[in-house]
C-alpha cells in the first residue's frame, strides 16, 4: 500500500526595497541646485529560519547612447556609455559560516546625497538616462537568492526666482516691407498638459494684404553625442492651424491669441546632460496673401522650456503688486486705541506685597489708569469695533503709477508714523 503525506507547503520570505520618496526632485539648475538625500531600507520578512550568506544594496546612475546612419554595408553604429554616480552598500557581510535569520522582519536604512548637477531621467529610442537601485540576498547552494529592483526617476524643478518663469517673450520686426509683426509668449516656461498662449499683432503696410492661415508647432530635438560624432533628432509634439484671421477695421491690424497645448504623452522634458540634449521650440509660419493673389509665408521661431512641473506655489515668494494693498501699514494713531481697548476689561493681576514689587504695582496701576482714561477719550462702541475704517488709499487707483508732475501737485494720501510709539502709550495692562 503506496503512503502518501500531504506536502507541507511554506511561505516564501518577502524581500523588498522601500523608498522614502518615489520620485527625486532637484530644486534649481545644475548650477544652483544643492541636491538632495535619497533615502529608503531594505526590508526582509522571514517566515522560517533563513540561511544567508550575504546582503547587500546597490545604487548606480547610467547614461548611454545608441544609433546608427546609413543604410545596408554603409551603415555605421555609434554607442557610448557612462557611469554617472555609483554606491554601494553591506548589510550582511559574506563570512566562513552563514547568518541564521529567525523568523520574523528585518529591516536596513540607507541614505545617498545626491548632487545638485545629475542628469534628469529620459528614455529614448537613441538614449537614455537612468537610475536604479539593486538589492541582493545570496544565499548558500542549492538555495533560491533573492534579488528586488527599484527605478529612481530623477526630475528638476526651477526655482521661483528663475527669471525665465516670469520674463516674456517677444519678436518683432517688420518682414519685407509687407508687414509689421509682434509675436509673444507670457513665459519661457510650460509644463506638461498645460497651454501655451501665443499672441499675434500683426500690422499690414502692403494694401489689400491677407492673412490666410498661421500655423504653431512645438517641436523637439534631442541631440545624443559619441566622443566624436552627434545626431539630433527632430519631432512634432503638436501643432494649430488657424484659418479664420480676420482684421479689426477700427484699428486696421489682426490681434488674436492662439492656445497650443502641450500632450504629456508624447513629450520628454528639457535636459542636459553628457551624451543626451532636449530642447524645444515654438514655430510659427504665417501664409500672407498679396493683392496679385501670391503667397508669401512669413515664419519665425522661439526657443521654450518644457519642464514636468513649474513652481507656482511658493511660500516665501513677494506678493504680486497688485496685492500689496492688503498689508495695512503701521500707524500710531489707529493701532494704539485698539490695543487700549481690547484689553480694558483684563483686570490686573495682584502682585505680592513686597517693597520691591509695590513699587512696580503703583506704576503699572498709573499707566492701568492712564491707559483706561485714554480709552475713555476715544468712546469706542461695539458698532464701532466691528466696523473697520476706511484705508487711507481707498479712492485711488494703485494699480497704476502717476507721473512725475501728477505726484507734485496731489498731496500724500495718508501720513505715516515716522517713528514707533512709546513704551508707556501701549502698555497692555
């Protein structure tokens, strides 16, 4: 009669790498940026007694390129590669006899400073930037080694003072005598999913002159590099036709924006690095009808940044000009009446009947009495408090500067403290 024992069936150990952060963000140019740590462990769950010889984590940064040109026995490959940043860690050191792991969960934590001037991550068909970490548990013979991988995408994010997040962009000039032209953009800057408007002033010096369509193309070129051989590769990311173009009869010029959006699938990010380049550009072609019916385009272009996000949120950032009115500026005469009366219905703490203290007990009680007969003086209503006043700037337009002249001949709107208050007129009793 044949046994048969029913197989004991065990959980396999989880061995795994965890990250602090999925995504590494650099803050500033390669110049600027101060770079940032990486952290995260490496986590080993045993279920049963483990035999390990070792363990270990390794972190390595590698950009490479790949092309080739030319067609059948002409054809010639160009390839390159190169270790970028390297580091290694042990955690269990490989010895004459194994380590014995009971049951139950490990844990190591490892940490890389990384600098400020890495290459972003991208992932070309020519080329690519990447970074990855490899954790490694080596087992004795005959037993299953454990191996865990982690990507790292590393970004870069500019910083707030960046003049290109805030400067626009303009090109103008007069083309052949036809036409008169101004083509802006509001930034340098745009992130993925995000428009980009595109502003047109044109203005017509040729008679009957029409414009039959405008075009707008975003481009990319990236440019991968051997030590002595490039290639750029060019793509359209997107592009708008625009034939409806109408002037304006009153002011006799054509004014109109155009919003080009940017897909987040189909571009890659600008970046520089040693062997791979991204850039972008703006195109434009305008197609200009003449009055004997030819066709004449005019077309121009403007280099852009696409970046995967743009720092619009910022805490330390100055307020915009426009919002500086909210911050109320100090003045004597309105913030000491306040102070009195918030605090006339606190009683005075009693104070210990010492020669030292009564002293300080007259005083403060004089400067109580003073305090409360100026509060007195002023007769603030509940009406009053809940009421505020109106700012001395209200009535005027701030948004917009006076000239010289005007400011002479208009008096200041309001007079402020030309130096604190005294001690005594805001003791808070």
């Amino acid at each position: 009669m044949l046994n048969v024992h029913p197989m004991q069936l065990t959980h396999a150990s989880e061995f795994r790498i965890h990250l602090d952060d999925e995504q590494v963000i650099l803050h500033g140019s390669a110049e600027e940026s101060a770079g940032v740590m990486l952290r995260g462990s490496v986590v080993f769950i045993c279920h049963e007694q483990t035999k390990v010889k070792s363990i270990s984590l390794k972190f390595i940064g590698m950009t490479s390129v790949n092309w080739a040109e030319g067609l059948g026995s002409h054809q010639k490959h160009y390839k390159a590669e190169r270790k970028i940043i390297e580091k290694e860690w042990t955690f269990l050191e490989l010895q004459k006899k194994t380590h014995h792991l009971s049951p139950g969960q490990y844990k190591w934590d490892f940490a890389i400073p990384l600098p400020g001037n890495l290459p972003e991550t991208i992932y070309h068909e020519m080329g690519q930037v990447q970074y990855r970490l490899k954790a490694y548990c080596d087992r004795p013979t005959f037993s299953m080694n454990y191996v865990d991988k982690r990507f790292v995408r590393v970004t870069r994010l500019m910083l707030p003072s960046c003049l290109d997040l805030t400067q626009s962009v303009v090109i103008s000039n007069v083309w052949t005598d036809k036409v008169a032209y101004d083509i802006s953009i509001p930034s340098k800057v745009y992130s993925a999913q995000n428009p980009i408007p595109i502003t047109f002033d044109l203005v017509p010096i040729a008679p009957q002159l029409k414009i039959k369509s405008i075009v707008c193309t975003l481009k990319e070129y990236i440019t991968c590099r051997t030590l002595d051989h490039h290639k750029t590769d060019g793509k359209l990311i997107n592009y708008l036709r625009d034939d409806h173009f109408m002037l304006d009869p009153v002011n006799e010029r054509w004014n109109k924006t155009e919003l080009l959006q940017i897909p987040s699938n189909r571009v890659n990010y600008d970046m520089y690095g040693e062997l791979i380049q991204v850039k972008h550009k703006l195109k434009f072609t305008v197609a200009l009808q003449n009055a004997d019916g030819h066709i004449s385009e005019l077309r121009a272009a403007i280099p852009v940044v696409i970046a995967p996000m743009i720092p619009e949120d910022d805490e330390n950032a100055l307020p915009a000009y426009e919002d500086a009115w909210r911050t109320i500026p100090y003045n004597a005469e309105t913030q000491v009446p306040s102070i009195d009366v918030s605090r006339t219905d606190i009683s005075s703490p009693t104070l210990p009947s010492t020669d030292s203290n009564t002293s300080l007990s007259s005083s403060s009680s004089s400067s109580s009495s003073s305090s409360s007969s100026s509060s007195n003086n002023h007769n603030f209503s509940e009406e009053d408090l809940l009421t505020p006043e109106p700012l001395p700037w209200m009535g005027f337009d701030i948004s917009r500067v006076p000239s010289y002249g005007t400011a002479l001949r208009s008096s200041p709107p309001c007079t402020l403290s030309p130096s604190l208050p005294t001690y005594d007129s805001i003791v808070i009793v």
